[in-house]
C-alpha cells in the first residue's frame, strides 16, 4: 500500500476529528434548535442522544476505518465485499451533497466576517433587511456599507482555502490547521461568553437555557436532537471512516471518540450558553419579550446576533461581532476539510490520481453544485420556492436529504458491523490500543447499541424524517 498520510499522533487525530465535529451546526444550529425546542429540554435530549446512539456508532466508523485503512467505499468493501462498498459510496455522495450547501452558509459567515471587521455593516438599521438583501443578490458585487460584496465570490474563497489545506496532505494540512484553529476558537468562544455573561439580563437567558420545562419534551424535541446530534458529531457518511483509516494502531479509539464527543457536545453547549444572554440582553434593550424576537433558523446569527453587536457600539461591536464570525470561520473551515477530505480520499485510494489534481477539481465540482443553493434565496423564484417541497427552499432541501442521509447511513453501518463485518472484528480492532477493551463494561454498551439500539432507532427516525418532510405528517408528531 502506497503511503496514504497519517496523523501525527492521538492529539492530532483528536483534534483534526473534533475540528470535523464543531461546524455550523454547533454554533448556528444547535443555539437555534434549543430556542425552539424550549431550551434546557432540548440539551437534556441531545446529551442522552450523543450518549445512548452516537458516541458508539462513532467508535463503530472510527473502527472501520482504522481496521481497513482505506477510504469510505475502500472500507466497506475491504471488510464487506464490494456490494457493501455501495455504502461507502452513498456516504461520499452525501458528503458532497453536505459541503455544497455548507459552504454556502459559510461564504455567508465569511462576507459578514469581513463586512463587520473592515466594513460598516454595524451601522445598519435594518439587519433583517440587509441579510434578506445579501443572501438573494449573490452576484452584487457593487459596494455595500463600504465594501465590496458577492455571495459567489465569497464562497468561492472558502471553497479555496478548504482545498488549499486539504492539497497539504493529513499532516501539514489538516492536522496542523486544526491545531491552530480548534484551540483559537475555544478562546474566542469564552471570551465572548465571559463578556455576554457580564451584559444586564444575562442570567434570564442562562435560565432558559439551563433549567429544564419538562412539559416541552415532545416527541419532535427527540426527533430534533436525534438529527442534530448525529448532523454535529458528523456520522454516518464516511467522514469518522477516512480520518480512522489515518491513525496509528497503537491508539486507544474508544478514549479518542469520548473526548471527540465531548468537545463537540461543550462547543455545542458553550455556544448557547453564548447566544442566550445575548438574546435577552437585546429583549432587555428594545423592552420586549424575549420570546418576541426570532431566533430561529439562519436570521439567529445573521439577524439577531449583528444587531446585538450593533447595540454594543461601534468599537466593541466590531471587536465581539469581528470575533464571533471569525469563530463561525474558524468552525465552519475544520468541517469543510474533513468533508472534501471524504472523496479526495476515494479519487486517491481507489483511482490512484493524483492528490492535488483531485482536491482542486472535486472542489470544483462541488463548488457548482452549491450554487442552486446559493441561489435559492430569493434570486431565483423556482428554487426558493420548490414545488415538490411544500414551497421550501432549495438549501433547506438539500440540508434535509443530508439529514436523511446520514441517519441511513448510520443505521446502515450499524447493521453492517453487526450482521456483515462482525462484532468480534469490531472488538479485535478497538482491543488494539486498549488493553483492557476486552473486559471493560464499554465493550458490553457497545454491542447492545450497534447491534440492535442504533439499527432500529435510526431505521425508525429516517422513516419519520421522510414521512415528516415529504408528506406532511409532521402534526402527528
Ligand atoms: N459536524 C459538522 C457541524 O456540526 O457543522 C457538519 C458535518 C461535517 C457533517 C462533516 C458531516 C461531516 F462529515
């Protein structure tokens, strides 16, 4: 086998997958899926999902990975026989799907990045007008409050400095940007919770966010943390199998997933423990309820938080709102590595091209693939307004497939150890690096997950998806 690259050690692997892990969906999703799902509650369920389904399925993916030493596809179908593969393939399509959308979301965190360090967005008085007007335009390249500004453009640099790190290989690329970048954000992550923390009516936004209203759970507060849990830890596509399949032997996967977990789960809890105070600081600003302002999807961060920024005055606006989409940068840029990394790795093992060739033409691709998304936010009626989705937008589309996607997979994976590849293969792999796997009462809660919890659990939560999202039934549950 030609040298395919490899981490440095279990820090570095550490850090490259929990860099994979802390994306957009900590920072942007997660805060808006608790204020939705009455707060407290909702983190309730999302810790029992990571704990109960996800952390096992990614010691499963990471497992698979390590034992095959190959990519997505390779891995199967190494372990499984070349129809697995299929599987593999499925989790290198969905990948892309993701990364075209994602990267789209983060061009649009990378223009307000610049926008409010070196422009005057900050003296907006309309931000809800603004972002509906950034968002829709995506080749206004004429000046706006100072600087120039295209969706296209900006998303077309994420998308290059993506590739140029993923060029650099495992080592100098991924894993030394994630040693940088991870440890920057958690500083900027405190920071700025340190200062919402000191801001009037901050305590009535941690209350919110820390003591649970058991009459919230319902059964879309479970379905909700399930995706978002899974979406967060990035399973069930491949992602955990490629960056297994580039650690050493000697390392200890099932310490490894529990500290990925963890740091997920914290820059998840940290970022609404930033976000809330912030929010009822502005209620406690306008004199509204904090009920009143709208915190959900995309206009939480893109809406509220700037004019919460706008509301710190012109310096420390600048600093604190520079900062926090720096943050979103920082998280977003760690995710969309490790999901180029997906088919770079697949061209590379499996076609034996070139590595640099392929990281800049798949980033290519999926560059394009991204712009209907890009343009359905207004620019283009039938995108933002899709017929065959109940008049939903064509990123929310893409966004929810992923989502189907990678529950598929995941359960598909899982019924893969289980009934394909084996358990006992499973526990030899997690047994190297782990001299007391063998005995330890982990290896007893990972068979009963991976065997018949994660199968049936997200066998049924991919059925309720589908059902939720293309037949309405959503008030059923
Ligand atoms: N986990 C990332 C986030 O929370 O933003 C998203 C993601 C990255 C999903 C990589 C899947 C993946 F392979």
């Amino acid at each position: 086998m030609t040298n395919r690259g490899n981490f440095s050690g279990r820090i570095g692997f550490i850090l490259a997958a929990a860099g994979s892990a802390v994306g957009l969906g900590n920072i942007w999703r997660f805060p808006y899926l608790a204020g939705e799902n009455g707060g407290a509650i909702f983190l309730l369920v999302y810790l029992g999902c990571i704990l109960l389904l996800c952390y096992p399925v990614m010691v499963g993916e990471i497992s698979i990975g390590r034992a095959a030493n190959s990519d997505a596809y390779g891995s199967y179908s190494k372990l499984g026989g070349k129809k697995w593969g299929y599987l593999g393939l499925f989790g290198i399509i969905a990948g892309i799907m993701i990364l075209s959308f994602y990267n789209v979301v983060a061009g649009w965190a990378f223009g307000y990045f610049l926008h409010i360090s070196f422009g005057d967005l900050l003296n907006e008085q309309d931000f809800g007008g603004f972002f509906g007007s950034f968002v829709n335009d995506i080749l206004n390249v004429s000046s706006v409050h100072g600087l120039a500004s295209s969706n296209l453009i900006f998303s077309l640099v994420f998308m290059m400095l993506t590739a140029v790190i993923v060029t650099r290989g495992i080592q100098k690329g991924i894993e030394a940007s994630n040693r940088i970048m991870m440890p920057t954000l958690y500083i900027i992550l405190i920071g700025i919770i340190l200062y919402s923390l000191s801001l009037p009516n901050a305590f009535s936004g941690v209350r919110f966010y820390l003591i649970p209203d058991f009459s919230e759970l319902k059964i879309q507060t479970v379905v909700d943390g399930l995706k978002q849990a899974f979406f967060s830890l990035s399973l069930g596509m491949g992602g955990l199998i490629t960056y297994g399949s580039y650690l050493s032997k000697k390392e200890n996967i099932t310490s490894s997933a529990m500290v990925i977990s963890a740091a997920d789960t914290s820059v998840a809890f940290f970022a609404g423990l930033m976000v809330f105070p912030l929010v009822h600081f502005l209620a406690f600003k306008l004199h509204i309820d904090p009920t009143e302002i709208g915190t959900s999807g995309p206009p939480l961060i893109f809406v509220v938080l700037p004019q919460i920024f706008h509301e710190m005055g012109p310096v420390l606006g600048r600093i604190i709102g520079g900062s926090f989409f720096l943050l979103v940068c920082f998280a977003a840029l760690t995710s969309t590595i490790s999901l180029l990394e997906v088919p770079v790795a697949y061209l590379v093992d499996q076609k034996k091209y070139n590595r640099k060739h392929v990281v800049w033409v798949m980033a290519l691709i999926i560059f394009i693939c991204g712009i209907p998304s890009m343009m359905s936010q207004g620019m283009v009626a039938a995108l933002n307004n899709l017929t065959f989705y109940k008049g939903q937008d064509f990123l929310t589309f893409i966004s929810d497939m992923s989502d189907i996607c990678l529950t598929i997979g995941g359960c598909l994976m899982s019924i893969f150890i289980s009934r394909r590849w084996g358990i006992k293969n499973m526990d030899t792999e997690l047994a190297q690096g782990n001299d007391r796997y063998m005995t330890s009462g982990v290896r007893k809660y990972l068979h009963v997950t991976i065997n018949w919890i994660a199968p049936i659990l997200l066998g049924s939560l991919s059925i309720v998806i589908i059902l939720e999202k293309f037949f309405g039934i959503e008030n059923l549950i």
